[in-house]
C-alpha cells in the first residue's frame, strides 16, 4: 500500500478496523484510530465525521503522542 497522505477520504483508505477509547462518550465526542495494513502508520477520524477526513501519523509519532498524554504534558489543554 502507497503511504496516503492527511486529509485522506477514509473512503480513499482499505477497509480498516477503527476503535475508540472507552472514554468516550455516547454524545460522539470522540477520535477513533486504525492500524494501516504492513504497519504503514495509524490512521485517525472525527467520529461524527467517519468518511473522513482521515489524518494519518506513524507508529512512532503516535507511541510520541501517548506517552506524552499518560505523562501529563496535555494536561493544560483541558481545563
């Protein structure tokens, strides 16, 4: 699969398996995140928007990202 690029109509992307976080509420205010096939990087959405567009980041920035939030470095953003 060719790398696609952010912005991506998730129609655009093969058929992917999209989760959300357990915290997410039932009101749709969520982001939801697959794998891209042969581990070419993880696509994300707007849950109320699920034909895209899609954004997509590598495994690295992604594992970047998650590690940030757990340490609290976002904390700031949600008052």
């Amino acid at each position: 699969m060719q790398q696609p690029e952010n912005g991506v109509p998730v129609t655009q992307l093969p058929p992917l398996r999209w989760r959300k976080s357990r915290r997410s509420n039932p009101s749709g205010n969520c982001v939801e995140l697959a794998a891209l096939p042969g581990g070419a990087g993880i696509a994300v959405r707007n849950s109320r928007h699920p034909e895209g567009p899609a954004l997509i980041y590598t495994v690295a920035e992604i594992a970047a990202f998650v590690r940030g939030a757990r340490d609290g470095d976002f904390d700031d953003l949600i008052h």
